[in-house]
C-alpha cells in the first residue's frame, strides 16, 4: 500500500472554512476513488490551523491518478489561497 503524509499550516482566519473543504475533499476521494482506501483529516488540537492527512492507496498509480480527478483539481484551485504551509510525504506501508 502507498501512504501520502499532508502538513497544512492554513493562513490565520481561513482554518475554519479551509477544514471544511478539507472534509469534502476526503469524502470525494473515498466515495469516488477505488484505489483510496484511507483519508484521514487530523486537527492539531494546539493550533487549529494546522492540519495533517493521513491517506492510503492501492499503490502509487492509484494516487498518482487521484491527483487527476477534477474534485482534487477543484480542491487544489480552492484551498490555494488559504495555504501558508505544505509539506508532502509518501511511505510504503509495511506489512
């Protein structure tokens, strides 16, 4: 399994509604993506603009195609102004 790490840091006043697309974002890619098996949407309790995905794919092609989607192109095109921050990763999973 392929695993992508997301740190978002969203600018002051916009973590409200940036968590909300942010949810969105998740249930698209789980409701509508065979190879998206995990989407998770973490808050940092200390700072509520600071957020962490945690998502898990079939493999990289399944990501690499979850990156094509129009809800992500949406997403992406969205959130942009709302980013301070972003730091990406991706993991194999160990079995």
């Amino acid at each position: 399994m392929f695993v992508v790490t997301v740190t978002f840091v969203a600018k002051s006043g916009d973590a409200e509604a940036f968590r909300a697309r942010l949810r969105r974002q998740a249930a698209d890619s789980l409701g509508g993506e065979p190879g998206c098996h995990r989407f998770d949407v973490c808050a940092d309790p200390a700072a509520p603009g600071r957020i962490f995905l945690y998502e898990l794919y079939s493999d990289e092609a399944a990501f690499k195609a979850h990156l094509e989607t129009p809800h992500f192109k949406d997403f992406d095109r969205d959130v942009a102004p709302w980013i301070e921050e972003k730091t990406v990763a991706t993991w194999t999973l160990l079995d």
